[in-house]
C-alpha cells in the first residue's frame, strides 16, 4: 500500500466531533459509560499512567494501537469525552454521492486497543512542569491525571462562530459544509437542486476557503470539483465562484496548472484575498472582507477557520500560533522533553492531513519508547518526512494524488507509468474511494504497520542532525 494515506478531506464536525478530547468548553461535558470490556475510569485519586495520550482522533488512536503492540505492559490512558470516531476524508465523497455517511462512523469503544484505558471525559488543562492533566467533571469541577510520558493529539478547533451568522443556517437555507458530518448530507441535496435547473436566471453557487492552517488544503476545493462535475454532467448552467482567503489556487506550484485546467473547464470565477466574515442565510448573501463586500448566492459551501483547541493554545505546550511546539522532525516538545504531539495540532509546517498522522504516529511511538528503554549504548531516534498527500477529486472518477513533503518537495507513493501524482487518474480514485478507506479502519487504526512498510520512518543515532 502507497504511502498516500488517508488525506484530510474534512475533519471534526460542528455537533459530533471525531476528536473532542480537549475541546473548548461551551457546556459541562457528561461522561458517558465506557464499554464493558474496559474500565471507567475516575480520575479523582490522580492516577499515574506510563503513557497518556489525549485526542481519539487518527493520531491518538493509531498511537495508542501502536504502543500497545510495541510495549504491552505500558499503562495507557486515552483521554476522548466523544463516543463516535469520524472517517472524515470521505465526507467530501458524501458530499458527492460517492460514499455512504453510515459507512464514515464508528464506536470509539470499538476502535480502542484492549487494555487501553479509556477516559472519557474532556481535557481542561495542561500542567506539563508537574507532568498533569486537568480533565472535566461534572458540576463544574475538575480532577487530575498523572503521566510520566505525554502524547498530546487533540485536533483543530473548527471556528464556526468567527463567521457571523453562520451556526444558525448551516444546514439550511443554501449554507452547507463538508466538514460537518450532518451538513455534507446537505451539500449532496443542494447540488441536485441546482442541476435541475433550468433557463431563467442562473443560480451562483460560492464556494469559500479561510485563512491557512486549515486540514487538508485541497478540501474546499474538492467540494466545487465535484458539485461542478455533477452540474456539468446534468446540463445544468451554474455560476462558480471560489472565494479564497490565500493568494493562489494551490500551495504546490507541481499541482496548480491541472487544477487550474479543471477551474477553467468548469467556467469557476476565482477571488483571492477574499475572507468570508458573515452570511445572511435566510437572505441568501455573503460578506467578504473585502472592498466589493457581499455575494448573493443559491448555495454557499463554507469552511471555517480552524485554530488549535483552547487547552493547547493557551498552556505552556503552546507556541506563539497556539501549536503545540515540537522539534519538526522528532515530534518532541521543545521545551518539556517527555510531551510529544501528533496530528493537526503540531506546530511542524507540514500539510494537516490525515497521511500526515499516518507518518508520525511511528516516528513519536519509537521515540517515546526509546526514553523509556534501559539506556543504550546507541540509542536512536525516528525522524519524520514531513509527509502530507491530499487526493483531490477533480471530477467524479478522477483524483490527482498530491502528496508532497517539507517545502513542497513532491514524494510520490507510485511510479509515474502507474500514477502520476501530478495529472487527474483513474486508478486514483479508486485508491480514494475504495483502498484507503478499508486501509483506515483495517491498518492504520488497529496499528498493523507490519502491512505497511512506506509509513516506518527513517532512523538515526539520537542527537545526529
């Protein structure tokens, strides 16, 4: 299997997130009971794992699976208050009416490795120089968890209330989004509303794209690829526009002039420097913050800006931009030595994808197990790539495989005669749309990385730069 893993087509939803381990709290989480083959645990009398890991999302898990193959006897605690695990690459494929939603969900008690310590309850706070977790109980109060290794995995925050209006009508009135598990549904609906179209007044359909960092680049425009595709193949006569924040089509100058073939093939107006601030859904506008203001569209397919959780952005994990601050090749915290991260909420400038988690869950298992390895005369220490890919969907049965490293450098999974990860294939999207699914749930979560040599990172003597 290629290493062009899962990429993020979407990720945490508005209402049931794939990762809410430390989400910003708008309302006392519940604990809910943990699956009977694993223990509720109570944090009240501050137990001490070997190994806490904090986010449930693809990072964490496939971490946990990991060090619980490599090092059994490990007490491992998973800190994830939500009941459900999201596959979320394939919501833009729903949003297409190329996957089945149901087929996108899972329980989390299902996905979590036998004796792994589920906690499900939500992470409040970081106390890294006493090596501590504040979590969230009920009643507005607070207990602690000990650690002597931390792992911290949370996700991004999607920031939907930073566009003004936009909660109310999101799913409804026109204003979707595939990054919303319930709204992707929507997405689908409202391109088969505006394919049956036809004369009088052409309907504008918007698309938006916020302010970098965001998951996967690609995905806002992936959403205009497919709807446009549905829409040209109907004969329907729709009014593109892609609103960008940024200041080009694509951050990989390799990838841009296929995709901006497909841009002009689908006749796509595109605004850049263009930051969607407000949306009037029951008027059917959209602000930018920009000189010429307001857009009236038929459908608005939005994405929101996305930042680190709070826990993280404001705790001593945190840099300036509110990451978690790591040595981009070790994934180590570069202040507290025994704190690793993994997933989005990494400082690296890597692509946030979902490939991305794939690559640096072995690079932080082997180097937290190394720290707690008997010393050795040559201890080592697992490098990360910086690996990202995001397979965009130009069209209903075609993907264009970017997958790319440190500074866009291009690192194709396959040789060129059987993808090409520059020009829209076939083969792609069947990888897309068949193989990485079964590879998420089959492989990458349950952590049988004996079936997937490209994800082993390359090692080197510790302190070698």
């Amino acid at each position: 299997m290629g290493a062009a893993l899962a990429s993020l087509a979407c990720r945490a939803p508005r209402r049931p997130l794939n990762s809410l381990a430390c989400r910003a709290a708008r309302r006392p989480l519940t604990s809910l009971a943990c699956h009977s083959a694993r223990r509720s645990v109570s944090t009240s009398a501050a137990p001490i794992y070997d190994v806490a890991v904090v986010g449930g999302g693809a990072a964490g898990l496939s971490i946990c699976a990991l060090l619980r193959k490599k090092a059994p006897d490990l007490r491992i605690g998973l800190i994830e208050p939500s009941g459900t695990h999201y596959y979320q690459p394939a919501w833009t494929l729903v949003g297409g009416r190329a996957f089945d939603a149901a087929q996108t969900r899972a329980d989390m008690a299902s996905l979590i490795p036998e004796q792994v310590e589920w906690i499900q309850k939500e992470a409040l706070e970081f106390v890294p120089e006493k090596n501590e977790l504040r979590l969230r109980e009920e009643e507005g109060k607070s207990s602690a968890l000990r650690y002597k290794r931390l792992v911290v995995a949370p996700g991004l925050e999607l920031d939907w209330g930073a566009i003004e209006g936009l909660e109310p009508t999101l799913g409804r009135n026109g204003v979707t989004s595939n990054y919303d598990f319930s709204s992707c549904q929507y997405t689908a609906e409202l391109v088969e509303q505006l394919s049956a179209t036809a004369g009088g007044r052409r309907p504008r359909a918007i698309f938006t794209q916020p302010p970098m960092p965001i998951k996967c680049a690609g995905a806002p425009q992936k959403a205009l690829y497919l709807s446009a595709h549905a829409w040209e193949s109907a004969g329907a006569a729709v009014d593109l526009t892609f609103c960008s924040a940024g200041p080009a089509l694509f951050g990989v100058k390799e990838f841009v002039p296929t995709l901006q073939g497909y841009m002009d093939r689908y006749g796509a107006t595109e605004c850049y420097g263009h930051t969607l601030v407000a949306v009037d859904g029951q008027a059917r506008r959209a602000k930018f913050q920009t000189a010429d203001g307001q857009l009236e569209f038929e459908m608005l397919h939005v994405v929101p800006p996305m930042r680190a959780p709070r826990c993280v952005r404001e705790s001593p994990l945190a840099d300036a931009t509110g990451f978690v601050a790591v040595e981009h090749d070790t994934l180590r915290h570069v202040d507290f030595e025994n704190v690793f991260a993994a997933g989005d909420c990494v400082s690296a400038p890597n692509a946030k994808t979902m490939a991305a988690a794939r690559k640096q869950a072995p690079v932080v298992v082997h180097n937290l197990l190394q720290d707690l390895a008997p010393a050795a005369a040559r201890p080592t220490e697992a490098v990360y790539d910086g690996y990202g890919a995001c397979p965009l969907t130009v069209e209903k049965g075609k993907v264009v495989l970017a997958e790319f490293g440190w500074g866009g450098q291009l690192m194709p999974s396959f040789p060129g005669w059987l993808i090409k990860n520059t020009a829209p294939s076939r083969l792609a999207w069947a990888f897309k749309r068949h193989a990485l699914p079964w590879f998420y749930w089959h492989i990458m979560l349950p952590g049988r990385s004996w079936c997937d040599p490209m994800s082993w990172p390359s090692v080197r003597e510790k302190g070698e730069r």
